[in-house]
C-alpha cells in the first residue's frame, strides 16, 4: 500500500473512532492482527457487546461508496477475525459480539461524511 493510501485511511480511522467514542462506544484496539488472517480495524465496547469495525474511506469521485465495500466473503472474514480476538482476550462478552462498518466519504470541498451502519454481518 502507498503511503498516501495509507495515510488516508488512517485518517478515516481517526475520523471512525472519534464517531465510535461520541456515541458512547469504547475503543479497546485498533488495527489488531491476527496473523495472516488479517486485521480488525477497530475493536470497541458498546454497553455489554463487543464491536469488531471495518472502517472503509473514500475521497469523492468515480469510487463506490465506501458503504458498499463489504462482500459476504469480507463479512465472513471479519467474523472469523472476531472469533479469533475473543479466543485471544478470554471469552465472548456477555452481550455478544457485532459488526459494524463506518464509512468514510472525503469530499473535494467540505467536510467528510461519516456513517456508521450497525450489524452488517
């Protein structure tokens, strides 16, 4: 990955995370890895559930909107990286665990629009 990419989408991280704490969310990690399997984006307390986030950022343009970037096969990739973080931080919370992605879109002019959709996979 390049390091304007890179940066980018740290930036929409930031911009994910600091709308995750607003709305009364935890933040426990982010950017965990697991091995070759991949990595959570952010991994945040909501009341008693445990949320895995897939953070996907956009600059305005030709692009898909970053909303639509998860396909079942990256669905079913979260979930299993979420079972892996449970297995590594002792146990399922008692409230669960959800999947969250919070898009990023980065206009030309203005300011980013970020929107958190709960429970997609």
């Amino acid at each position: 990955m390049n390091k304007a990419r890179n940066g980018l989408g740290k930036y929409g991280e930031d911009l994910a995370a600091r709308r995750l704490a607003a709305q009364g969310m935890t933040i426990l990690e982010r950017n965990w890895r697991s091995g070759r399997s991949g990595e959570i984006d952010i991994v945040a307390r909501d009341g008693d559930a445990l949320v895995v986030c897939e953070v996907k950022t956009r600059r305005g343009g030709g692009y898909e909107h970053p909303m639509a970037a998860v396909t079942p096969a990256k669905a079913a990739r979260l979930r299993a990286l979420a079972e892996h973080w449970i297995q590594a931080h002792g146990g399922a919370p008692p409230g669960g665990v959800r999947i969250d992605l919070v898009g990023v879109l980065l206009p030309r002019r203005g300011a980013p629009s970020v929107e958190h959709a709960r429970g997609v996979a």
